[in-house]
C-alpha cells in the first residue's frame, strides 16, 4: 500500500509504523548475548587489567592510617589508588558525597582505594590486604528520631499553601488524619554499575553503564579536574537503571584513576553490596496525610507533609508533590522536611516522589471513602479537576483520570467487589479487590539527534539517549522509518555515546518523548535537505515506500545521496509551555488479593492498569514497561526493604538474598490498557512518558486490596505477615 501526506500534515500522523507493536531492532543482540555491556567491552580496550574497589567499614569518621604495602606486593597488582595518590579531585553537581573517600568518610562504604591487578581474582584478594584504621564518629541513622531536627529543603519549592487548611480541616465535618511510613529501597537492577576506562595521552574514554551520558561526562570532567571536551563516555546498552545510573558513580572516576595509574585499560564493577550501600537508594519516608470532606464527598482541605533524610547536602524525597496536582480542594497545604542522616545517598528511583508520594495519599483517599461510606471510585471521581488546584489559571493539557477510573471498573468487575471488609471468601483465602489512581508528572526535555542518508538509501541516527531497556533503540527507529518513508530495516541507530549530539536521556519518564521529538526535527531538517537535492518543493515534498514525491516525480530517496551522503542535525525545546498548561499522565490501577486467613500470607491474583499518556509510540514495550513497573510496585508492597543497623549506619541486607523482589512466582497475568490519546501540546510526537506513570499507585492499590479482603489496615510499608497476623479477623 503506497501513502502519501499532504504537506500540511504531521508526517509522524501516518502511523505505519509510529503507534504500532514492534519488536526490538536490537532484540536479537540482546537475547544471543552479543550486544555489549560497560563491562564487556573487550574488543573496544583490549588488555584491559581489573580494579576492585574497597568501601570504607564505617558510615561516619575518618580514617587514620591506610597501609597499602602488602597489597602493592600480592601476586598481579599493578596499582592501587587512594585518595592519598589520586591528585585533585572535585566532586560532580550531581553527587552529593564523594566518590572516593578519605581521610573523611560520609557514608558506609564510601569508596576508599581501588586495587589494578591483572585478573579480577588477584585485585579482589589484594583488596583484602589493605590495612586501613578509622576513628569512628557517631552518626544519625534512624529518621524517625531525626525527624525533629528536619529542616526545610533550601532548594526547590518545599511548602504551599493555598486558602485556610487549618481552618477548613478543622470545620470538615469527616476527617482523616493518618501517618504512613515507607522504607528505604534499592534500585537493585541486573546489571551493577560498571566501565571501562582508556586514556589516550590525556583523552579519557570510558564505557560505563549510565542513563544520562552529558550529565555524567561533566561530573567525570569536575570530578577529575579535566577539560570536558577531554571526556568521552560511551552508555550503547544498559541492564537496567530505575535511577539509580542518572549520575556518575564511583565505578566510572576510580577505573579512570586506575587506567591512569596502571597506564593501561581498567575495568571496574561494583559488587551487588557496593551498589546498594555506595550508590543511591530511594528514602524512607515518614508522612501525614490530612483530607477533611464534607458529607458528600467534596474535599475541603488536603494537607501532606512529608519528612526523608540525606546526607548533608542532599535533598528530600518529593513526596507531596502529586497531592499539589492531584485531586481539587480550596483549602490545601504541603510541606517537605528533610532530615540529615549519615546513610548512603538518597536519590532518585523510579517515580521519585509520585511514587512514595501515592503510597501514602491513595490510602488516605480510600480511609475517606469508607468513613464516608462511599465507593472509592466515586470518590476519586468527584474530586477530580481540570485545572491545577494551586494555580487555577493553568489548565491541564489534557487530564482523562476519570475515564481510566471508569473503564478499569468495567473490565475489572469492580461492581462484583464486596464494600464489607472480610465478606468475600475462597476456601481459606480472604478475597478482596484495591484501586488507586496514577499520577506523574510529563516532563520534556531539550533533546538533539543526526541523522545520515547514504547512496543504498540507508538511514542513521545518532544521539546519545540510552536505552535502559525501555526501548528507545526501537521508538527512534519508528520514529525516523515514520518521517523519511522507508521501511525498518533501512533504519540504524546508534546511541549512548557523548560524540553524538545530546538528548534528554533516560530519566524522569520524558525519555521516549522527547528523544523522538529531537529525532523529529533532526529528520525534518533532512527531509527539506533532500527535496533541495532532488529540486523540489520541501513544503510539498512526500514520503514514502523508500520514494520521494512531488507533483508527477517519484524519485528514490537513495537518489538524493547519490552525489554524497546527505547529514542534518536539530534538536527539539519547549519554550514556556510548561507555565501555560500542566501537563501529566494518569492512570488507575486494580488489584485483587488473596490473604490466607490462618497465616496471613498475601497472593496477588490479579492486576490491571489502564494509562492515558498521549500517544503510545510502540505499544509492545510500553506494555513491557508498564507490566515492570507494576511489579516494582507490587515489591514496594509486599517485601522491599532496605534494613538499617543503627549501630553500623549501613544496609543489612544489601545482595538480593535478603534485599527481596518480586520473582515470576510472585506475579499473576498483568492486563494494561492504554486509553486512545494524543497530545499535540507535548512534543510534535503527541507522546508523553508511561514507564514511572505504571508504578505510581501500584503499592496503595494492593495495601487498598489486602484491607478490603482483611478489615487490617496497614499503613507501614512492606506490609509483611507480621503487620497483619494479630489484625486478621477469627477463623470460622
């Protein structure tokens, strides 16, 4: 079939290829094992030598004495590095400690020597010879008693306020006022943190496994103290990241520092306890949630505080920020309180904020509801808003929060849930059915790409997004084979590498979006630059099945190459969108839970979650995305949990033999069903972001769903078998 587009038109609106279900370009790397990681790039920087780092034993003090003489002697090892041999280094603005410690030590291990040795055996049992005393300080490792010392957050906008909450609060005639607790978690992905780094006289490369590559070649380039355009960082394939790889780590500055010590390639990975206890974790939470309604449902006052800890320095978890945008109410207050704790850093994972944030809201919501007397559903419906509750004159760009509510409902049976806590029984299974609403934020981002025509009609695209398993290497694919008219495997893209014009990269959930939109107009540019070379009319050129026509020509669009490969490169911005319109995604999500009522054991049964946001540019891998992120949520539910030994200051269970996630076991079928929709006031894409959007929610929906079957509420996360055990009510 041959189509064609009038000028006029959004040539990405064809949708052969943009909206429909496509396997993954690079699938068959990926499932053959020969697409190379970081720590596998061997042809890349052959004779590499290995680097195992050491983390510092203690969480807060100093070391007093390092004597790394034994070590220098042990069979293999070339190097060893300190901060004592190191030479200056700064610290990138993406960290908040240091990533190679001493004499100070911010947190359990801290980085503090790295040892190079020919095999990865040797420099692991060199390691072990180091010989490093600390003078240990007490430190703050418990947030519920720091929470009176919180501070308010300098940075950011940590309170609001909109009309009288206090007042309004107090006048409600039904109230809820609740504190709810999430724990610390892990990022936990496959692939650790690992790269290989190269010097070439005094330029660095290193291949490393990380989401956003310019962000992190400038804080290589600040930390040791070089020229950024001395840096190269190369990211073509990632085993996952949730957050945890958006800024340089600790495995990327030491194999620089030890490439330059050994003069030769280094390769380091962090071991599965370094990268829970030496990279970033998401914050435990301490929150109190607020809703006074009348009678009738309406919401009258919302207030959410929210209190986290950090390192000195760091910053909160957002965890209110969903409650600002949520749900309508005249009356509304918001606060964040930060905490300084001498753990590992706390930062970003997958839905920082809406996620923890929707934990505790949407259980408060579902606390109304029932004090109300009032389906849960309805509720969430009649507070529902078109506008931004704190800003009323900024609409939101499209919000269809109500028709995921609506259409879950139906496809899930909710009409067959028993409104009666404990009612619904299967044999010795208590039976019951959760919702919660989904919300995060649609975020956009400056993001550039290249794109090359050659003489075979071959078409390549560069930019240095990641693919972190979401799919980007096949969207961008889409998204170029959509503009230039020319099928999928005439299509290349190449990715990850900070030669390559700068994206948006893989964070925040506005990845997808906004690469495509920087692949969009660089392929706009490219499309007038080939009507020139072939003399017609850019405004009235069309393309096509690997043609380019205009009037009675059909030319191919090799041709235009013919003379010289054709290259163009542009990149997509937004200007002041974002203060005009608020622009979200929404969902809602369902859950049916089994408890066993003699032991208390919890089995999710089913799951559904129905997302509006924007056009859905390969609906395979965002289902693959959405289905994931349930699953993380499940885990937030029912078993993550980072445990804190408040003598040491570190995480106890730091391997996934005591940090739990949820295995195939664990999960029922998954159903996503994505609402027809496009958004033109987000990127020429009409896209928004959905991998953060399937987790926001997931975790209230199950704790939603275990009280509906049980009558015990449990409002600290994970709910375990010791939070419901003595709230179960009396076998028959």
């Amino acid at each position: 079939m041959k189509f064609t587009t009038p000028a006029t038109t959004n040539p990405i609106d064809q949708l052969r290829y943009i909206g429909r279900a496509t396997d993954r370009i690079e699938g068959p790397l990926k499932t053959t094992g020969t697409a190379p990681y970081a720590y596998e790039q061997n042809e890349a920087a052959p004779n590499a030598a290995y680097g195992h780092v050491l983390g510092a034993a203690i969480a807060r003090g100093r070391i007093t004495s390092m004597d790394t003489s034994a070590a220098l002697r042990a069979p293999g090892v070339l190097a060893v590095v300190s901060a004592a041999n190191a030479g200056k280094l700064g610290k990138g603005k993406m960290n908040t400690a240091r990533l190679l410690g001493g004499p100070e030590i911010e947190h359990y291990h801290q980085a503090v020597a790295l040892v190079v040795a020919e095999t990865f055996e040797q420099a692991r049992a060199a390691t072990q010879l180091i010989a490093v005393t600390y003078a240990q300080q007490k430190g703050k490792y418990d947030l519920a008693a720091a929470k009176s010392s919180a501070i308010k957050p300098r940075e950011g906008k940590p309170d609001t306020r909109v009309g009288d909450f206090a007042g309004a609060f107090a006048a409600a005639p039904v109230r809820i006022d609740a504190t709810y607790t999430t724990p610390d978690q892990s990022h936990a992905m496959m692939e650790p943190h690992a790269s290989i780094a190269a010097w070439n006289g005094d330029q660095l490369t290193i291949w490393t496994s990380n989401q956003m590559i310019a962000w992190s070649r400038g804080d290589v380039a600040l930390t040791l103290d070089i020229p950024k355009a001395k840096v190269r960082l190369i990211s073509p394939y990632i085993g996952g990241g949730f957050g945890g790889k958006l800024f340089v780590r600790a495995d990327a500055v030491l194999a620089a520092l030890g490439a330059r010590a050994a003069r030769r390639p280094v390769k380091v990975a962090l071991t599965r306890p370094q990268l829970m206890n030496n990279t970033t974790h998401r914050p435990a939470t301490i929150q109190r949630l607020r809703l006074g309604a009348t009678r009738a449902g309406k919401i009258t006052a919302i207030g959410h505080e929210s209190w986290s800890g950090d390192l000195e320095g760091g910053k909160p978890e957002t965890a209110v920020m969903q409650t600002r945008l949520l749900y309508a109410g005249a009356n509304r207050m918001t606060a964040m309180r930060l905490a300084v704790l001498d753990l590992p850093e706390g930062n970003a994972m997958r839905a920082p904020g809406e996620a923890p944030g929707l934990m505790a809201l949407e259980i408060a919501m579902d606390e109304l509801a029932e004090k109300l007397k009032m389906d849960p559903i309805a509720l969430r419906i009649v507070n529902d808003t078109k506008v931004d509750p704190e800003k009323p004159g900024r609409p939101f760009s499209q919000r269809r929060l109500i028709d995921c509510l609506r259409t879950g409902a139906v496809e899930f049976g909710w009409k067959e849930r028993s409104a009666t806590p404990g009612a619904k029984r299967d044999g010795r299974w208590l039976v019951g059915m959760g919702v919660a609403a989904a919300f995060r934020n649609n975020m956009v981002m400056k993001s550039a790409a290249r794109v090359h025509l050659d003489a075979q009609g071959v078409v390549t695209v560069e930019t240095d997004m990641t693919d972190i398993g979401t799919g980007s290497y096949t969207i961008i694919a889409q998204t170029a084979a959509e503009m230039l008219g020319v099928e999928l495997d005439r299509i290349v893209v190449r990715l990850g590498d900070s030669d390559f014009p700068v994206s948006a990269g893989s964070g925040g959930q506005w990845g997808g979006n906004s690469a495509t939109a920087g692949v969009y107009a660089a392929c706009v540019k490219l499309r007038q630059a080939v009507a020139v070379r072939l003399q017609m009319d850019p405004n009235e050129a069309r393309f096509s099945d690997g043609q380019v026509s205009s009037g009675e020509r059909d030319v191919p669009l090799a041709q235009a190459a013919r003379d010289g490969e054709l290259v163009a490169e542009d990149f997509m911005e937004y200007g002041d969108l974002d203060k005009k319109f608020q622009q979200s995604t929404f969902g809602a999500h369902f859950v049916e839970v089994g408890v066993d009522s003699y032991t208390g054991e919890v089995r999710i049964r089913r799951m559904l979650a129905v997302c509006a946001a924007g056009r859905i540019l390969n609906p395979k891998s965002a289902r693959s995305q959405v289905i994931g992120a349930m699953t993380m949520g499940a885990g937030a539910a029912l078993m993550e949990e980072l445990v804190v030994d408040q003598r040491g200051g570190f995480f106890v269970n730091h391997d996934l033999a005591g940090y739990e996630v949820p295995v195939h076991a664990d999960m029922p079928h998954q159903d996503v069903i994505f609402l027809e929709e496009t958004d033109p006031l987000s990127s020429p894409m009409k896209a928004k972001g959905v991998g953060e959007l399937g987790i926001c929610g997931v975790a209230a929906a199950i704790a939603n769903a275990i009280y509906n079957a049980t009558g015990a509420r449990v409002r600290e996360y994970p709910i375990t078998l010791d939070k419901l055990l003595d709230k179960l009510p009396a076998v028959a």
